[in-house]
C-alpha cells in the first residue's frame, strides 16, 4: 500500500494485529480512505479500553454504508468505476467472517438497489448475475442470508407499492428455481422457520406458484 494513507493503514493494522485482513479488504477494492478510517475507529476502541467485540470486515461495512468514498464512487456517474465497486462488494459478500446481518446490509444498500427496472441495465444485469450466484452458493449461510434478504426487500417494497421495482429479481428467481429443484425445496422449506414475516412467506409463496406455473404441461404446449 504505497503513499502517505498506505503507511497510516499498515502502522494502524499491525498495532491493531489486523494486517491479514486489512490486505485483503484493500485487495478486494475498498477505497484506503474507508480502511484507515475504519481502523482508526478501532484504534480509538482499544485506547480507550473498549470492551466492544469488534470484527474488521464488519466495521468496514459500517463504515462504507455511510457517507464513504466506496459510496460516492458506487454512485459514480463513470460506469467503470461502478463496477470496480460491484466486484468489490461481491468479493466482500463471500468472506466467510460475516454474519446474516453484514450481508443483508450489503445486498439490500447496494446490490438490490441496482436491480431498478428504470436503472442502468449493464449494471442490473450484473447485480442480477450476482444474487443468483448467491442464491446457488453451496455456502449454507450465504444461501440463507441472500434469500432471507431478497424477501425481506421485496416484502417491504411490495407493502409500499413498490413491487415493480424487484419484478426483475422476481423473475431471475422463478427462472434459477425452475430449473435447480433442489434449491426450491431449499427454499420451501427455509421459509417456514419463525424468523420469517408471514409477508416474506407469501413472497416465497408467489415465486414458488410461479416456478410452478411455468413447469406445467400446458404452460409448454402453449409454448410450442
């Protein structure tokens, strides 16, 4: 990490004996103004004797959520840098420290936002690509918190009459759950756990009728 903010990450993250990590939340294309700042948040715990657990990919997604240099190029009118900041998040999704929590935080601030029927469709697509690689990820926990977050966002759009608004993940769902019989029995299945809102249940619901649907017999013959 070379440069003046380089040098202030690697003083900071190896008092803090967080060098590993920060390699690679810098590797993966966290802006180096969100790494120091981050870490001197943590710094300031541990000075003042803190008792708060603290887990540093965490505290980078606190920190990138807000007002961040990650945000303002996420919303950068440059399409390139925008994807830089996808691939990012991607990478950041899949570290294995994170809990339910960090990856609804990513995926409904930053993923999902860009599956806007109205939004850039090269950036749509992407996103899309993304939550249906997550969706199929052979990581429990990532499966679980991905579609977990998915109904929570379009229950809560479709309550504010949104529902257009996710039809496009909609629609990516139905077309992944018709053809991987497996994960729909997954999902069957994970819906009727007590965490889940009964609005989120109809939502699984109205996918799964749809997936439904479109396997049946004449729904083919119409087809052809």
């Amino acid at each position: 990490m070379p440069g003046d903010l380089g040098k202030q990450i690697e003083t900071l993250s190896r008092k803090l004996q967080l060098s590993g990590e920060c390699r690679r939340i810098f590797n993966i294309g966290i802006p180096e103004e969100d790494l120091l700042l981050t870490l001197q948040r943590l710094y300031k715990w541990r000075m003042t004797a803190s008792m708060r657990k603290w887990n540093c990919y965490r505290e980078v997604i606190n920190t990138i959520r807000g007002n961040s240099v990650f945000l303002t190029n996420f919303l950068s009118v440059d399409l390139s840098v925008r994807k830089k900041m996808l691939a990012a998040l991607h990478a950041l999704y899949l570290i294995p420290d994170l809990n339910y929590r960090d990856r609804l935080i990513l995926l409904t601030k930053f993923v999902l936002a860009q599956i806007n029927p109205l939004g850039n469709p090269e950036m749509r697509q992407l996103a899309i690509n993304m939550v249906r690689e997550f969706v199929l990820h052979k990581n429990r926990e990532i499966r679980k918190a991905t579609f977990r977050g998915i109904t929570f966002e379009v229950a809560r759009l479709r309550l504010k009459g949104g529902g257009w608004y996710v039809q496009p993940l909609v629609d990516m769902l139905v077309e992944t759950l018709r053809e991987n019989p497996e994960t729909r029995e997954y999902i069957r299945r994970e819906s009727m756990e007590i965490y889940y809102t009964r609005e989120q249940r109809d939502v699984v619901d109205d996918i799964l009728v749809a997936v439904t649907l479109s396997l049946s017999p004449d729904r083919k013959e119409r087809k052809h």
